[in-house]
C-alpha cells in the first residue's frame, strides 16, 4: 500500500487553489480568444476584450481573475491500494483549502443559510470545500478543481421528467434556463448537462461535466451530437456576453449520462460563467 | 452609442443625457453595498436615521471584494449580479442617490424608478475583477465592518468603465442588445 503524507496533500490543494484563482485554464482562454474573433455584436466584442486583457493582468499581477473566488469544489479519485499517513484525506483538502483563499488573499464566501453570518471564524476561511469522492483502482489521488462561483451557481436547475419528455423535453429544458438566466451567469459559459441517473445523481454528473476541457466531447456519439445541438440552440437566444446581445451566449455544452429508473429521466443543467476557473493533479 | 467622461457626485443633468448602450468612465467616489448592507441602509432612510454616507447623486457599487495584497488598496472588485438588490434600489434612488453599478437585469420597479428619480443603472464586466480592481485608487470600510465582503466601503476611482443599461427614458440594454441578435426558428 503505497503511503501519501497529509502535509503533501495540504500544500498541493493549497498551490492548486492560488493558481486557478489568478490564471485562466488554457481551454478557456482559447475558446474567448476565437469567440471574440466571431462575436457579430460590437458591444459583446467589447466585452470579450475586457475579459482577454482582464485575464492578462490576473496572470502578470498576480490578482483574482474575479472577486467571487467562489466555494472550492472537489471530484476526488482515490485509488484502492493508497492511503494518507498522518490525518484523513477529507481534512487535508479542507486545510490545503483555507490556507490557499487565505495565503492568495481570495475571498471567504461560506456562510450560514438565513442568519448569512460568515464562516470565516467559526468554520474556517472559506470552508467548508465541497467534496465528492470515489473510490478506483490504483495507488494514485487524482483531485479535480474548480472554484465556482454565486452567479451562476444561482441560475442552475434540475427536474425529473416523464420518460416520454425524451430529447426534445431537454433540449427546451436547458435552452429555457440559459434564457431565464439572460445575463446574470456572466456569458459567455459553459453548460453542464447531467442526464439519468437519480434526482442527485444527475445534479453531480451536471456538475462534473463543467471540469471537462471545452474542445472535448462526450464519447458517446449520440450525447455528442445532443451537446452540438445545445450549443447551437442556445447560441440562437442572442444573449452575448455579460447579456448585452450577441452571438456567443454558451462556449461549449457538456453532457454526462448516466442510466437512469425506468419511470424516470432527470435532467440536471449546471451553468459555469467565462471565469472557469479549473484545474486537477494527480498525487 | 456615445461616450462620457463623468464625475461623482452625478446630478440629474448628467444622468438624463445617457441612454442604454452609451459607455460610461467614471472618476470620483463611490460607495459599495450588497444585500446585507442594502437592507441595513434602507432601514435607515426609512427610519430618517443617520445616514454613512451623503447620498445625494451618489453612485452606488454592488461589489464584495476580495481582500487586498499588502500595499494595494483593495483586491479584485467585480460587479456582482444585481437582482437581489432588486427590492432596496428603488428606496435607494427616491432618497436622491442616482447610479448603481451592477451585472444582470433588473425588476420593472427599479426601471421604473430610474425614470421617476432620475437613475441610472450601470452594467459593469462581471469576472473582469482584476481590470476593474485596478481602477480603484483607494478603499476605506465605513459602515457594517462586520459584515466582511460586504461592508460599506469608500471608494476613490479613476475612469472606471460602465455602461448604461437601464437608462431615464426606460431603455433596457439587455433587451435591445438581445432583440438584435435572438434568431427565431
Ligand atoms: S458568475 Fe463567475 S465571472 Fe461572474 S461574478 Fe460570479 S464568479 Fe465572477
């Protein structure tokens, strides 16, 4: 059984944090580099243009792409035949996560449902992360990222529909949402699907989908196809960036499915605004 | 489309010429709140209580920032979206204020608002935090420190960039710029 230290652990989330915070992963980048070149609306070139040079000082600066650094989420592969020496894994993640917000000077957003009394002091800077866990072959730690923020956290949604709803129910499911959502996610975004499953189960996978790098698609040819015909519906709302009008409202749709109850099709739309900040190691 | 140089405190002089779409660079103070600090400040017009700032043409920021490096005034400073402030931003305009900078649409009751008192709603690039952080000269808390992210603070700015979504005659942005590239099936 092969041994990783806590400390290791600590200060690898940590670094990983400070860095998605100030640099803008390379997907993105290219994906807002080419739909500047496209966009048709002047106001949204604009747009686009403040968020390239934005990206630009963040990275020469040293500063928050944006001051929603966002709560910090987790897709954590541990492998059977690894385990962590000197504390559990889950602690060394939420550490390595209070000591990156705190040592990058990033913002503490947690707080308590209807008081809103920030956690900083009492659970700790920017705590607790959000962690999702699986167990897979192996002796590796595999730790995806991303810090994601309120606004388009806000605007998500999931619902179970009637089998009978089939394609054509979600295709209107997720274009209603993006359109409800105008402007406030932030656009241009990224759309995370998850089909089937269970009620929670296509809410993580929707989740899950945003870590994907824009450019890749799901294997699934026929889910491929369905994430080409989101984009292109939804890229017909003419939203634009920041909602202002244009032609490039999503940069990419990402599906993950999953099978699903014969009575049931859940659909889950997760919406990742154009500061997508994500990364991932592997320990 | 035109393009203004403005100076706060805003009179209704300056905010009745700008229409949706016009591009906006603000120099001067403003002063920042979100929903916590919104539903503490209209308490206190409405209770005709002490007021922390003149408000009067003042320009209002929905922002929490980030806290900032050693030596810099303040961190990165987006706006955050405006909705929730939906309910306090009419209160806000009818006791004189005349701007707000924000992301996202807003109620028919803050439109119209804007056209009774003379307001203006400024969109700024949301996740452009780094950008417009560094157009804030200084920063100092002045109300609600407590409330960390989402104190009341001060803040001195140079040209920083907005542009006028919902403008005094009811022009909406958003929906005009939407209207202009929406394809129909
Ligand atoms: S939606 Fe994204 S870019 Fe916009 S303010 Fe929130 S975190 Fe920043």
């Amino acid at each position: 059984m092969r041994e990783v230290a806590y400390n290791d652990i600590v200060d690898a989330v940590k670094n990983m944090i400070m860095t998605t915070a100030t640099n803008l992963p390379e997907d993105t980048l290219e994906y807002l580099e080419t739909a500047y070149k496209e966009e048709k609306s002047e106001v949204s070139k604009k747009v686009i243009e403040q968020l390239l040079e934005n990206a630009k000082i963040a990275r020469d600066e040293k500063r928050p792409l944006c001051q929603d650094t966002g709560l910090a989420v987790f897709f954590v592969r541990v492998g059977a035949d690894v385990k962590v020496a000197g504390g559990l894994l889950k602690d060394a993640i939420n550490e390595g996560t209070e000591k990156g917000y705190t040592d990058g000077y990033l913002r503490a957003s947690t707080c308590e449902p209807f008081s809103r009394a920030n956690l900083k002091d009492t659970v700790g800077y920017n705590l607790p992360a959000i962690i999702h866990f699986d167990i897979v072959e192996g002796d590796k730690i595999e730790i995806e990222y991303a810090a994601k923020g309120g606004g388009s956290e806000n605007v998500s949604r999931a619902r179970v529909f009637p089998p009978a709803a089939g394609k054509e129910g979600i295709i209107n499911f997720v274009k209603e949402c993006i359109s409800d959502a105008g402007g406030n996610p932030c656009p241009p975004i990224t759309v995370g699907v998850g089909i089937g499953g269970t009620f929670e189960k296509a809410c993580i996978s929707s989740k899950h989908a945003l870590f994907r790098d824009l450019g890749t698609t799901n294997e699934d040819p026929e889910m491929a196809e369905l994430e080409e015909i989101m984009l292109e519906e939804i890229n017909k709302l003419g939203i634009g960036a920041m909602g202002m009008g244009g032609t490039k409202t999503a940069l990419g749709v990402h599906i993950e499915a999953n099978p699903c109850h014969i009575a049931s099709l859940p659909v889950s739309v997760n919406v990742q605004c154009h500061s997508s900040r994500h990364t991932h190691i592997t320990i | 489309m035109a393009e203004y140089n403005l100076t706060t405190p805003l009179s209704e002089e300056d905010t009745r010429k700008l229409k949706a779409g016009d591009i906006v660079l603000l120099t001067g103070t403003i002063y920042t709140a979100r929903d916590a600090a919104h539903a503490r400040l209209v308490k206190l017009l409405e209770n005709g209580e002490e007021f922390p700032f003149s408000i009067e043409g003042s320009v209002i920021y929905f922002v929490g920032p980030t806290p900032p490096k050693p030596g810099d005034p303040i961190g990165s400073a987006g706006p955050t979206t405006s909705y929730r402030m939906d309910s306090y931003s009419p209160t806000m305009l009818k006791f004189g204020s005349r701007g707000m900078i924000g992301k996202g649409g807003r109620s028919q009751e803050v439109k119209d608002a804007c056209k009774e008192h003379g307001g203006i709603y400024f969109g700024a690039t949301g996740g452009a935090g780094a950008l417009l952080g560094k157009q804030i000269k200084s920063a100092k808390v002045i109300a609600y420190e407590e409330l960390g992210p989402e104190a009341v603070r001060e803040l001195t700015v140079e040209n920083f960039p907005v542009t006028v979504v919902n403008d005094t005659f009811g022009g909406d942005l958003y929906q005009i710029g939407r209207e202009q590239f929406e394809v129909k099936d």
